[in-house]
C-alpha cells in the first residue's frame, strides 16, 4: 500500500519535474544555480569536501574526505564511485573505503586510498589535480564484501584474509573498525616489497597489541607468490576448513585461491572475495562490425575480440554515457538489438536477440547492431 | 560538378585536418563556456517569470520580464539545446548536457528531433526529396518543385509557420511519416512506430503548453492575464527568432540544391561539397553568433555538427580559405542582407518558372 502511493509520488514528481524544467528531476535544472561555483560536482552524486590528502608509499594515495550530511554512510569493507572533473570531462573510478567507521562516527570523514597507476586514466588525473581540488563527487557506498556477523552462542570461526597490493584497503577498514575480537584473525599481505605496503606501521602496532591478530607480510619480489593452503596448514591458529575467508586482490588472483579453497574442501560461502579491475576473459577472433545507432545515424565500428564495445567505440569519435567502466554502475546500458556479445566479466556469451547491456564490459561475438 | 574525386578527397582531408585540430584539444575552456550558457539560461528564466508578475508595480517589469523569459527560450534552444542535442558535449559525460538525455523547452519532443534534424537534415542536406527541411513540405523555394497554386499565397504560409514554429518543428516528423494524413511513402523506413511519435508529440506539446498557459498563469493569481500575455509573446518572439536563423542558414538567394542522382554513393568529399554549398553564413557581433546558437556560421555548423559551436568562428576563416583554394562559393553576408534574400526566394518561387539552382 505505502509502496504503491510513493511509487505513484514518484511518478507525479518526475511528470511535475518534466513539465516544468524538462528535466526527469528538478535538481538537474537548479544544478548550474546550486553549483555555480563548484562545477565539478557530478549532479547525480553526494559532495565529498577534500579534507587533506597525502602518500602512504611511493605510489598510493590518500585522500581524506567530507562527505556532505545526506551521504547514507557505510560498513567496512564497501566501495564507493568517485567521480572527478578532469579537463571539462567527468571520470569515474571504484575505490573500497580504507578508513575505519570510528572516523566516520567521530569526525564525519572517510578516506579512499588509491595506487597511482601511470596507465590508470583516473588515477593520474586525480593525482595531478588534487593540490586544486576542493571537492569530489561520491556515490553512495555498496557492495558486499563485509565481515560476516558472527552469531552469538555459534562457534567462533577465525578469519583468514589475503590482501594483494592495494586489496589492503577494504581488509585494512574491516580490521580498523572491529571493536570486540572474539577469535583469531590471520592476515596475509602480499606486497612487492615492504616499501611498497600502505598502513603497514598501523598493521603492526595493532599485530603487537592485538593478540588474535597475526600479521604475515608476503614480500613477493623475495619469496615468491604465496601458496595459501600450504601457509595455512603450518598455521596452528586457525583450520582451514572451518575458517571464513575474506580475499581482495587483481580478480585473477582472488579467484586462483578461492578455488583452491574450495579443492580443500572449504565451503564456497565461506569464501568472500572482492575483485578490482577489470578481469578480461581471455579471447582472440577475427575483428567483428558493430553498427552503433545514434538517433537514425549509423556508425560502423570495428569491435576487435575481447576489446570493451565502449572503447571501441571512443576509438572512434563516439561518446556513449559512462561511468565506472567496470560493469557496476550501470551508466553505459544501451539496448542491442541483434547479434551476440561477450560479457567480459562472467565469460558468457549472449543470445542474438535484442536486449539491454552494459557497453563497458561487453564485446563483439558476432557482427552487432546497437542503439546507443 | 567541377571537382574531381582526386580533388574531393584531398578537400576532405584539408576539412578534417581543421576539425582534428579542434577536437583534440577540447576540455576545462568548452566546458566552462557551456556551464556558464546553463548558468545565464536559468538566471534569466527564473527572473524573467518572477519579474512578469512584478508588472503590476509598472508594465515596464512586465516587458523586461517577457524579454528575460524570450532570451532563455532562446538561449535554451539554440545555443544549449540544438547544439548539446547534436552530442557537442557529450564528451563530457555530464548527465545535464549529454545528447541522450537532453530535453529542451520548445514543443517539439527532443527524440524526434534528434531524428528528423540530426540524422535527416544533416545527412541529406538539401537534397530534394530526401532533405525535407528544404520548403518543410510547405514552401516552394527553388524550380526543382512543380508549381502549385498555393504557392501562390505562401508567403503568408512563410509567416504563419515562423509564427507557430516551434509546433511546426514539433509536427514535421509526424507529417513526413503521414501519421494523420496521405499515403505513406514506401521509401522512409522509419525506425519509431506510428503510436509512439503520436504519444511523444502530445506529451510533450501538452506539458509545454500547460507550463506556460495553465501552470504559470495559476499560480500568479491576480496577474494570471499577465503572465499569460506575456508567455506567449515569450514563445512567439523565440518562434520568430528561430525561424529567422534558420531560413538564413538555409534558404539564401545563392544555396545550392542537389539531386538524389548526384549524391547516390557519394565520397566524404562530396558530402563535405555539398555541405558547404548548402548553406549560408551571416556576419554580426559576438553576442549575436550567441543567440543564433552560432548558427549563423551554418556553413561550419553543416561541416562540423558535432563540434562544440563556440568553435566556429574560429574555424571560419580557415574554412573559407580551402573553400577558396578549391573554389566553392562560401555563402556569407550580413544579416540583413542574407535576410533581404530570403524573403525574395519566397516571393519569386511564388510564381511559376524561376531559374534552375545550380549543383
Ligand atoms: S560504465 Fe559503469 S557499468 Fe559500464
């Protein structure tokens, strides 16, 4: 009942809003008067106030952030959009939240910490501009990459997590922010080496002080890669197969161990892995043609193999809507209408008819007709 | 036709040298200049409306107040809408700005123009029987038409339609598909079905028209006749100015016409040739180019659609030079002149005969 009458306020809102401003809603008309001097603010985003920033290693940076009052908070372990205005043009980038929610509660600040990559678009933009910058723009926190609730009165499972690189971030939170330690927590920190690792002074006072926190820091350019199973069956602390796992790394990383978890006999829900990046499912073909519609204007494309359908199509002059280039956001759905393509993300392949996807993650199959 | 194909390629490549050259440098200056049209846009409209109904304090308020809301309408249209609509700033990837989302304040519903205007237009400039802006289906503006007797009075026809031309450019789809009236013809494949351009005709013409004619009026009270009065002269002084810019761009004494015959598999070379001589630019001071939406550089505007419009001018000079090089006419003049054109074009194809365009 409630629900039918705010689903019809809506739709009386967006009408009211069309009718008056042409606008779905009325904040998009008012945006260049409410924002007049902070044009770089995204209108469908929160305002994030910059309140300092600075290195944790040579190549992560940390940015310290106000969100504005109506940002709906988060859990540790979650990740948010953040949007930037870079030469006239909004970009965005996924980034797990590294602060504890102690800061939050107390100060009312996050804190995103990101690898500077020198190929990353985003990345070295935000590291050029941030000295001028006094804001961004920032989504609303989502995912579900959180600590598990542990029931009161169950057995107390330990937690084991693997950190590779900057995967620290989202572990990093999670560790901050726990406040009663019931059980045992292993941590492994796969870095290059240590100079490479961000927080690790803070991972070690709390290792020193904490004593169910153990803290095993994997130099790889040293020892190698880490063989998980074998780690953790010299591990006397905790048992691998009643153990809850918590992995964040580059995608191929996190899914190489969660199967060889599961090849351990570990239960797959017990396995919670965060991926960043774009894991592109590895493929070769011929070139296909993708006829983009714009309004009745057709552009051919040549859409390579395993190449995302929206660079392909910024290779050509083209502008599809975009956001996060990841397949989270959504901002680039458009509706094909023939042909078949490849979800780069899962590996699946579509059906010929038509249907809605997501530009950023897709690519040809077949020879393509979509309306932008 | 005097150039070769060896010279329309060359010509083609010269074009898009100029283009690149803009396109890659595109950033922070393109997006402040449009934010601050949004910015301008929305002042006035928002002062205009609340000034008309300070009228009672003197009319003078009143007839600032119209002249605010006609310049947001104009700015609306014409130097945001048409040319964000044309996706100049959809490398931007703001969601306010960005051609698939954009909506503007002017009957006509943006989808439908994105289709008639963008792709038909702009594709078959000027091509008789393909390009039906050239007359809108209305006015017989060069001896390609066979003489008819409403010819006869259509230069009343001509001010009728700048007078209602927002419903005009609203309606043009509708006719061209004959949802309400004649055969269909059996060359237009149309991509959008016959309920859905009805629906989004109505909608959007009755949201506009209840914004200016109901919900305003309503909520000034006492001073409802006001502001009624006042946003039609609004619409109409924006009717008349749109109207005006685009029979400038279009139908000078001197635009070429082509025929589907010669423009059947025709190179990039030839599309830009045509382009060039298809239209027709006029001169004035910058605030003018402005509320023209730089239109009034039509010929750059018809080279380059999607290239953010303050660009224009700058690559006027350039355009003209390679015009010259190749000698293309590159139609330009003052305002008043351009104009003076027009009306002439009208009235002679009035009558029977006149001369051939040449091609
Ligand atoms: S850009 Fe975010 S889902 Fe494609």
């Amino acid at each position: 009942m409630n629900e039918t009458i705010s689903l019809w306020g809506q739709r009386l809102y967006r009408q009211f809003s069309l009718m008056l401003a042409n606008q779905p809603k009325l904040s998009y008309y008012l945006q260049p008067l409410l924002r007049w001097n902070n044009a770089e603010l995204h209108p469908d985003y929160y305002s994030a106030r910059i309140v300092d920033s600075g290195w944790e290693t040579e190549q992560i940076l940390s940015v310290w952030l106000e969100p504005e009052p109506s940002w709906t908070g988060f859990t540790p372990g979650q990740h948010l959009l953040v949007t930037l205005l870079h030469q006239g043009r909004y970009i965005s980038r996924s980034f797990s939240i590294s602060s504890s929610s102690g800061l939050f509660a107390q100060q009312k600040q996050i804190r995103i910490s990101c690898r500077i990559q020198p190929q990353g678009q985003f990345t070295k933009a935000l590291a050029a501009d941030i000295a001028k910058l006094t804001h961004l723009s920032i989504s609303a926190a989502t995912g579900d990459f959180v600590l598990e609730p542990q029931t009161d009165g169950a057995p107390q499972q330990s937690i084991v997590m693997v950190a590779a690189g900057s995967g620290i971030t989202p572990l990093w939170s999670m560790l901050n922010s726990l406040r009663c330690w019931t059980s045992p927590v292993v941590l492994f920190y796969c870095v290059k080496n240590a100079a490479q690792a961000a927080f690790l002074t803070e991972l070690r006072l709390l290792a020193a002080k904490q004593p169910l926190f153990e803290l095993q820091l994997i130099e790889t350019a040293s020892t190698g890669r880490l063989n998980l199973v074998q780690q953790l069956k010299e591990n006397t602390k905790v048992s691998l197969t009643n153990a809850l796992y918590y992995l964040c790394g580059p995608a191929a990383m996190s899914r190489q161990y969660k199967d060889d978890l599961i090849q351990q006999g570990v239960p797959s829900d017990a396995v919670h892995a965060e991926r960043f990046g774009l894991e592109l499912a590895a493929t070769q073909g011929p070139v296909k043609q993708a006829l983009l519609i714009e309004q009745g204007k057709v552009t051919t494309i040549e859409a390579a193999a395993g190449v995302p359908l929206l660079q392909a199509a910024e290779q050509q002059g083209l502008s599809p809507r975009f956001g996060c280039r990841i397949g989270v956001c959504y901002q680039c759905v458009c509706q094909k209408k023939s042909g078949q393509v490849l979800n780069l993300r899962t590996g699946q392949i579509s059906g010929d008819g038509p249907e809605q996807i997501q530009l950023c993650i897709s690519a040809a199959h077949s020879d393509l007709q979509i309306e932008l | 036709m005097k150039l070769t194909e060896q010279q329309l390629s060359e010509l083609a490549a010269e074009l898009d040298q100029v283009k690149a050259n803009v396109m890659n440098q595109l950033g922070d200056k393109e997006a402040r200049y449009i934010r601050r049209m949004l910015l301008t846009q929305r002042l006035s409209a928002i002062s205009g409306r609340i000034l008309m109904v300070l009228g009672f304090v003197t009319p003078w308020l009143w007839v600032f107040g119209v002249a605010l809301l006609a310049l947001a309408k104009i700015l609306d249209n014409m130097e945001i809408g048409h040319n964000v609509l044309h996706g100049q700033y959809d490398w931007m990837n703001d969601p306010v700005l960005h051609s698939k989302r954009f909506e503007w304040d002017i009957a006509c519903d943006a989808g439908s123009w994105k289709r008639t205007h963008n792709f038909e237009h702009h594709t078959y400039t000027n091509i008789i029987g393909k390009d039906r802006d050239f007359g809108y289906g209305l006015l017989r503006l060069s001896n390609d038409f066979r003489w008819r007797l409403r010819n006869l009075w259509q230069f009343v026809t001509y001010l009728l339609l700048s007078t209602l031309f927002q419903w005009g450019v609203s309606y043009h789809e509708l006719a061209g598909e004959r949802v309400f009236f004649g055969k269909k013809k059996a060359d237009r494949v149309n991509s959008v079905s016959h309920s859905d351009l009805k629906k989004a005709f109505f909608g959007k013409g009755a949201r506009q028209l209840f914004k200016d004619y109901v919900f305003f009026p309503l909520i000034a009270g006492p001073m409802w006749l006001w502001v009624l009065a006042g946003n039609v002269l609004a619409n109409l002084i924006r009717n008349l100015w749109t109207s005006t810019v685009i029979f400038c761009g279009h139908f000078t004494a001197d635009v070429h016409t082509f025929t589907q015959q010669q423009c059947e598999g025709e190179s990039r070379g030839h599309w830009y040739y045509r382009q060039i001589l298809g239209s027709s630019n006029f001169t004035g001071p910058r605030w003018f180019h402005i509320l023209t939406g730089h239109l009034s550089c039509q010929i750059e505007h018809h080279l380059y659609p999607d290239m953010p419009a303050l660009h224009y001018l700058t690559v006027a000079p350039q355009v003209q030079a390679i015009a010259k090089k190749y000698g293309i006419a590159y139609n330009s003049g003052s305002f008043l002149r351009q104009y003076a054109t027009v009306v002439g074009r009208i009235i002679r194809y009035s009558f029977p005969g006149g001369k051939a365009t040449p091609a």
